[in-house]
C-alpha cells in the first residue's frame, strides 16, 4: 500500500495549533534566512533548552527528592567545608548533565529512537517501586541511611571516592528523574536531532545544556546549606508532604506499567486489528479516493501525545485543515515489537508523536 504513495513531509514533537496547521498546508519558511538571525535564534535555542534544564528541577516528581539529593552530596554534615560540599555538588551535577548529554549525543548520532524505556512496562514498574520505596522512607516506616554517600565524619574527605560516588549518584538520579521528565527530554533530543539533520552543529550540544540547565543548583546547594535551619518538627512535616508526592508517582508509573502489560496482551491475542493492518487498509481506502493521509504516531504513555490531542487536534484551524486529509492514529504502545517497529523504521520515526503526510502517486 505504501508503494502508491509518496512522502510529502514529517514533523516529530510537540506543536502549537498555528505550526501544525502551517505543517499540514506544507507552508515552509525561507531556505536562505539571514546568518546574523540564525546566530541569535541558536542562541536564544541554548538559553531557553538551559532554562528549561533548570526548570526541571521543580517538577512534581524531582522536587521531593531534593532533600534526598542533598543527602547524597553530603551538603548538611559536610556545611563547614563550603568548597567541598561545592566539588562534591559539582560531581553530582556533571553526572546529570552527562546522563543526559551521552544520551542524546549517542541518540542523535544513531539515529536511535527515543522514548523505548516509557514504552517498556518492566521500567515503569522498577520507577514505581524504586519511588515507593523512596516515599515510605519518607514516613520513617523504615530507614534509608544515605549519609554512606558522603564522605562522613572522618577528617579524610579529601579522597576520590566521595566525589566519584556523587557522580555516579548523578547518572543514578538523572535517570530516575527521567522517568518524569520525559516528555521535555524526548522534545529536546527530538529537536536536537532536527537540528543537527538541518546542518546546525549546535544542535548536539542541546541535551548537553538541558542537562546543564538541571544541574546547575546542585554545587552551590552543596556549598550552601550552611545557610538553612537544622533539621526539626518542622522537616517531618516537609517530609511527610514529599513522601505522598512519591508515592502517587510511584502509583502512576505502576499503573503505567500495569496498562501497557495489558497493552501488549491484547496486541498478543489481536491477530485482524494490528496497527500495521489497519494502515494498510486505510492506505488503499485513501488511494481509492485520490485524498492525502495524516498518519499520527502516538501511545497512551507519550504526554505530548496527550497534549496534541487536547489542545491542537480541536482548534477549528486545525479540524479545518483536517478536512483534506483522511487521518490514521498510529499506536505506537511498544517499540520492540516487530510488527510496530518496522513501521516505524520505515518512515524513520525518531520519537513521539511524529506526523507523517502522505500524498497518492498518480496513476
């Protein structure tokens, strides 16, 4: 089916209702846009990707782990050594920023697909526990000791250790954090990747900055926490507060989990109403009828995926631009199924959600 159509054009990630309906009219911008203008919008790109980087730190399920971090970095019994507590901040940042830099580096360069580990439902599972666990911390039902990795009381704190331990903790909690920033991240390396195709160098140093960006406050709150009250009552009640934000993330991601077991299950006992079927039938239909097609790759664990489809999809510009083309949903729930990724292979789909337009060849 696909042989009697011709690929018009592709966008990947999140888009305003303005864009997307620019993107399905093929309204392209100038090929030859002024030097001196392309250099300021590199760099208000790399300002604003280090902005969001630093806001990442105050979403839901990074916030309440702060004070865990900083319990990690050896901030609170280590505050009488400012410039220790900045290097072991730092080692713990530039673990962050390289989590995420390596990755989208590596994403970019291989053209890897982004967004595998959401759709896999053993990681959901593992974050909801790992933050379960976190959370009923929180409560004193029992005690995680994270002061074995600081440097402790000793006197000799000067070693590598510490400061290798940080690091590693970084990676740990880039990762963890990954989990719930993930829209932002897969937009970001979506775009880095666009950017880089395009012929802008810079944009393999995106994931780099937006690691930057969440890594930012942590020497200084290492160097810092002089400054904050000793720990009492009042910290219980903070705690307290934390531990029922982890633990409803820690409910979220196994229930995500959950669903996308159920996901496969049926995809497993489905054998007529496979994805790749049901495009195959709407393609002929479409070709029959001379009409282009909108093909939207989405799946239920994709927040921007959910966004386009309550704030874009029912703006009237956008439904009146629809009328042109017949639109299939694409799901997208598992990567790794062969069915799905050979799909997605052919029309190169880097993450989600990625629109595809489609034109019908003449006869």
């Amino acid at each position: 089916a696909l042989t009697k159509f011709t690929i018009i054009d592709n966008q990947s990630g999140l888009m305003k209702p303005n864009d997307f309906v620019a993107f399905l009219k093929n309204e392209k911008k100038s090929d030859k846009p002024d030097k001196k203008l392309a250099a300021h919008g590199t760099i208000i790109m790399l300002l604003l990707v280090l902005l969001g980087g630093l806001g990442l730190n105050l979403t839901p399920c990074v916030l309440p782990m702060i004070p865990i971090n900083l319990a990690i970095i050896g901030a609170g019994d280590q505050a009488d050594n400012k410039w220790r507590g900045f290097s072991r901040g730092g080692a713990y940042g530039l673990g962050i920023a390289l989590a995420y830099g390596g990755l989208g580096l590596v994403a970019v360069l291989t053209g890897a697909r982004f967004g595998s580990l959401n759709s896999s439902p053993y990681f959901n599972i593992i974050i909801g526990i790992i933050f379960l666990v976190l959370g009923l911390a929180m409560f004193d039902i029992f005690n995680i000791d994270f002061s074995r990795f600081s440097a402790g009381k000793s006197g000799k704190t000067s070693g590598k250790a510490p400061i290798v331990t940080a690091f590693i903790m970084g990676i740990v909690a880039a990762l963890l954090a990954g989990a719930c920033v993930a829209p932002v991240v897969i937009a970001v390396l979506i775009y880095a990747a666009t950017q880089y195709s395009n012929g802008n160098i810079f944009g393999l140093l995106l994931p780099f900055v937006l690691g930057i960006g969440m890594a930012l406050p942590w020497p200084f709150a290492g160097a810092g926490m002089a400054v904050i009250p000793k720990p009492g009552q009042w910290m219980v009640r903070i705690n307290q507060v934390f531990g029922f934000i982890i633990v409803a993330a820690a409910l979220y991601f196994g229930w995500v989990g959950v669903r996308l077991f159920m996901n496969q299950e049926r995809a497993v006992n489905t054998t007529s109403t496979t994805e790749d079927i049901r495009l195959a039938t709407a393609l002929e239909n479409a070709y029959k009828n001379k009409r282009k097609v909108l093909i939207d790759f989405q799946a239920s664990w994709c927040g921007n995926c959910k966004e386009m489809e309550r704030s874009v999809f029912p703006n009237s510009r956008v439904q009146e631009a629809l009328k042109d083309f017949e639109v299939f949903k694409f799901s997208a729930e598992n990567f790794d199924d062969p069915r799905t990724s050979a799909v997605l292979d052919y029309f190169k789909v880097p993450g989600l959600p990625t629109f595809v337009i489609l034109k019908p060849n003449e006869d």
